[in-house]
C-alpha cells in the first residue's frame, strides 16, 4: 500500500516540508528507517537519527526546528506520536475488508447464523445454534462450538478454539491458537491415591473490545461463568482459570497466570509471569512488577507491588536493600 507525502499531510491534517509527492509504502523506527518508509520522531533523546535516517518521510511535531540538514521529507503536525498511531489504524483498517466469504472447505451448521459481510476462511467450523455478527473476519482452521455467540467486527485468528455456550462481544481480537472455555483444572482426591476429574458446565463470557493473546487460554467456569469485562487487553501465553472476573480496562503481559475463582478489578496493570493464587480480590487500579507473586487479597485501591510473596512497591525496595547488605556478611 503506498501513499505520497501529500495524501498523508491530507489524511494527518498535517503540511509538508520538503517533496510532496515522495512515496513510502511501509513503517520503519528511526533509527533503522531505509527508502520508501516512513517513520516518525517524538522523543528528544532520538534526534540524531532524524539527520541519519534514511527513511523517505519522518513525522515530526510542528515545533520542530533542525538543527542539521535532514534528507528526509518533513511531515509536520500538531503531536507527531499521535498521528504515527493514527496512521497505523488507517493503514490497518484499509486493510481489513470486509467482505462475504465462505471458504471452500470450512463448514457451518445449519442451524447456525451468519451476519451480512462475515469473512469465513478455508476449514473453519461453526457449530449448531451459534451466531457470527456483521463484519467479522473469522480466519482459517477456527473451531467456534455449538451455541457460541460471536458478536459484530471481531477478528479471530487462525486456529483459534471457542468451546460450546461461550459469548464473545463485540470488536474483540482473539489471537491464533488461543482457547476459550476449556475444562478448568478441578479435580478431586480419592482415598486410593487418584483423581476424579470434577466436570464443568460453566462458559465464559468476553466483553467488548476485547484483545487476547496468541496461546493464551481462558478456562470456563465450573458452575456460571468466567468473564472477561470490556477494554481487557490480555498478551500472549497467559493463563486465566475457571470462575475468575477480570475487571474492565485491566491488562496483563505475557505468561500471566490468574487461579481460578480470583475477583480482578478494573484498570489493573500486570506485568510478565505474574501469578496470582485462588480465590483473592484484588482492587481497582493496582499494579504489579514483573514476576510478582499475589497470595492474598489487595484490599486498597491504587497502589503498586513487587516481590514474591508481592511488597508494596516501595516496601519491596527497601527490603532488598536489605537483602544485598545480608549478602555480602
């Protein structure tokens, strides 16, 4: 997809400085930029390479004053990261057509309802009672299960499995090989040593605008329902347990592992390999370093943790100042 400097000032609101008819066709960082991308510099600290760059156009603030030549065309505008991400989405959303299609070898029940415009790829399967809504882009090799309902502008990548009776919202992104509504891990200790597997029969439920992982698994409840609220974006390789509720807007980086019958609140923030133990609240806008590990409830809204077992941030800190000391007597 290519587009000339000028196109790009039309659709950014922005103004040239230099040739208005330089091409580009893809993005590229700064500091790697070559011929034909177009990149962008917001941050002081990546000034030399608006002077190195080799990237045909870079996007700068209207404020910006060189103080060296620049090779590049100038694309000036009001705040230059905010029209880089702005960009993106026109870009990606051009490419996003939407369009009926019905693969040549995927398969739908009878009894199953298509929205108007639904991209449905080659060995796919929908199964009986469920719904697709308008717009969504279903890509190759998915499993949606009977009574799966799916709601309108979704996109579910390719190898992605739906279990029976879950409920996707709408404009959510569920990435290739992620599960929803498997068996939570629940089984029972017998006097001779065994297991008994103990049954599930809940579902789970996704909100709207939504966006989960590549490899990342959302477990169905064992009686109701594990639900995901709206705006959770959730990375790949993580693990959500049956019974769990995750709270709106909360996000999680890769390998977070959330036990099962955990209550998140909303705008929560977790960084990579966080494990979170069963059956604990944790309140609204917390947020926890990489490889925390929380063991019980977080009662108080706001505040920041570190550690395993997690310390309040700044608690975690002086503690390991401690540790060091220990170390070296």
């Amino acid at each position: 997809m290519e587009f000339k400097a000028k196109d790009l000032a039309e659709i950014l609101k922005g103004r040239v400085d230099g040739d208005p008819e330089t091409v580009v066709s893809t993005f590229a960082r700064i500091e790697s930029g070559r011929p034909g991308t177009i990149s962008f510099f917001a941050n002081p600290k990546y000034e030399k390479y608006v002077y190195t760059s080799k990237a045909s156009i870079i996007i700068v603030n209207d404020t910006f004053v060189p103080k060296e030549p620049v090779s590049a065309t100038l694309l000036r505008v009001e705040d230059s990261y905010a029209a880089v991400a702005s960009l993106m989405d026109y870009v990606t959303a051009m490419k996003r057509t939407y369009t009926d299609h019905r693969g040549r070898y995927s398969r739908r029940r009878w009894s199953s309802k298509i929205g108007k415009k639904v991209y449905l790829g080659d060995f796919s399967y929908v199964g009986k009672h469920a719904s697709v809504g308008d717009y969504t882009k279903i890509y190759e090799q998915v499993y949606i299960g009977d009574n799966v309902k799916v709601g309108k502008h979704c996109i579910i990548y390719p190898g992605v499995k739906i279990y029976a009776d879950c409920v996707i919202g709408d404009y959510v992104i569920i990435h290739s090989n992620a599960v929803i509504g498997a068996d939570g891990f629940g089984f029972a200790p017998l006097e001779d040593g065994t297991w008994k597997k103990i049954e599930h029969t809940g579902n789970v439920i996704i909100g709207n605008n939504v966006e989960i992982g590549a490899n990342s698994t959302v477990d169905k409840s064992q009686m109701g329902s594990t639900v995901i609220h709206d705006g959770v974006k959730i990375d790949n390789h993580c693990q959500i347990a049956h019974n769990v509720e995750v709270g709106e807007n909360t996000v999680m980086a890769a390998m977070t592992g959330i036990a099962g019958s955990t209550k998140i609140g909303r705008h929560c923030i977790f960084g990579g390999q966080v494990g979170v133990a069963g059956h604990v609240t944790i309140a609204d806008n917390s947020s926890f370093a990489a490889q925390s590990g929380v063991i019980s409830s977080i009662k108080e809204e706001g505040k920041a943790y570190m550690g395993s077992p997690c310390l309040l941030y700044r608690d975690y800190l002086r503690s390991y100042a401690l540790f060091k000391k220990a170390g070296k007597h």
